[in-house]
C-alpha cells in the first residue's frame, strides 16, 4: 500500500524559509503525479505544487509562484517543498498526494489533463497525514 509521510513543518517568521518533506513508500511505478496541498482553518484545501514526472511538468499555484519549489530525491523516495519568503498566509496544514494510476487516467491528452486536475484535491487518492507550517 502507498504511505506518505510528511515533515519539516513548524513556526517561522514572516520571511523565513522551510522545507517540508514527504517520504514516499509502496509506490511501484516509475511515472507519477505527486502534489502538495495546504488548508487553512475554515478553508478548502489548495492545491501549492504538483508535477507529473512522465512529463516533468510541475505546476504552481499563484500565490506560491517564485517563492515556492518542488524537488525530489528519487534515492530516497522522497518529495519536498522549499518553501522561501514565507508570509502569514502561508500558514496552514500541508499536505502530500499522489494519484497512483497516474499514465493511465492522464490518457492521451497529458497534457490538457495534468492542467486540468494538477490543483484538483479529488484528483489524489493517495495522502500524508500533514505537517503543519505556521508563518507570524
């Protein structure tokens, strides 16, 4: 079975930086879509970064963009989030996902799709158990 396991989550200063971890394990195939998402009390879930590695096109939700960046370390299985220049309203619960069948339900149109669903919380069926980033 697919576990994430995320970490790296703390308190920061407005400006500050993190890196949040998330260790993969019992994924069998070599292309996937991995995302990171956060959610704020009261809100819904937002999907931050994605990237769908048989592409290697990695998304960015605005809000994020130049300060924000995914990585990976395929040794280790693991995913992370650099996470630069934080602001308060950086401040929730993060998440990893995965959507294990990835090749198959991104189909032929990849590309369309990947766009289409990258930031799409339903679209994960696979998720850590959190870490929580908060920025004053």
């Amino acid at each position: 079975d697919v576990q994430l396991v995320e970490s790296g989550g703390g308190s920061e200063q407005a400006g500050g930086s993190l890196r949040l971890s998330c260790a993969v394990s019992g994924y069998t195939y070599s292309t996937y879509c991995m995302g990171w998402f956060r959610q704020a009390p009261g809100k819904e879930r937002e999907g931050v970064a994605a990237i769908y590695t048989g592409g290697g096109v990695t998304y960015y939700a605005d809000s994020v963009k130049g300060r924000f960046t995914y990585s990976q370390d395929n040794d280790k299985n693991t995913l992370y989030l650099q996470m630069n220049s934080l602001k308060p309203e950086d401040t929730a619960m993060y998440y990893c996902a995965v959507h294990y069948l990835c090749d198959r339900d991104l189909g032929p149109w990849v590309d369309e799709v990947w766009a289409n669903n990258w930031s799409r919380a339903t679209w994960y069926d696979h998720w850590g158990q959190g870490t929580q980033v908060t920025v004053s």
